[in-house]
C-alpha cells in the first residue's frame, strides 16, 4: 500500500503539503513556532512531509511503521 499511496501523492497532489493550503498554512505555522527549539521528529513521516519540514529549515528525523513508505521517501527525496 505504502508505494500506492506514494505514487497517488505524486499523481493526484492528494496528501501533498503544498496543494492544500490549510494543512501547508499549519506545518508552516508550526515550523515557524519550533525552528528556534533544536531538531524535530517526524513521526509517521509518509513519503514528504519530512522533505518539507526539512525546506522549511528544520533539523528533521523522521520514522513511519511502514519501512516500505520509508523506502518511497528516501526515493522520492534524496
């Protein structure tokens, strides 16, 4: 499933940050608020929202249950 839902990210823009402007209003706004505090943890990353936090400035880790969207992640943003 987890390289499904990564291939619909890349095709349809459904669950990409930057196509829904409340959900990318609020991970900005969040970046914002802790990039001063020391790194972040992505938990539950999916396959982009760490390549965005981490353009937004963060020092960003990320984990997800799923090695498989790990994989998709790494591949998607190198």
């Amino acid at each position: 499933m987890a390289d499904n839902y990564a291939h619909m990210v890349l095709t349809t823009g459904v669950g990409d940050i930057r196509r829904h402007p409340w959900l990318k209003a609020s991970i900005d706004a969040f970046a914002e608020t802790v990039s001063e505090l020391g790194p972040v943890l992505d938990v539950g990353c999916g396959p982009g929202t760490t390549a965005y936090l981490a353009e937004r400035g963060l020092d960003v880790a990320a984990v997800d249950l799923s090695p498989r969207m790990i994989e998709n992640a790494r591949r998607l943003h190198p």
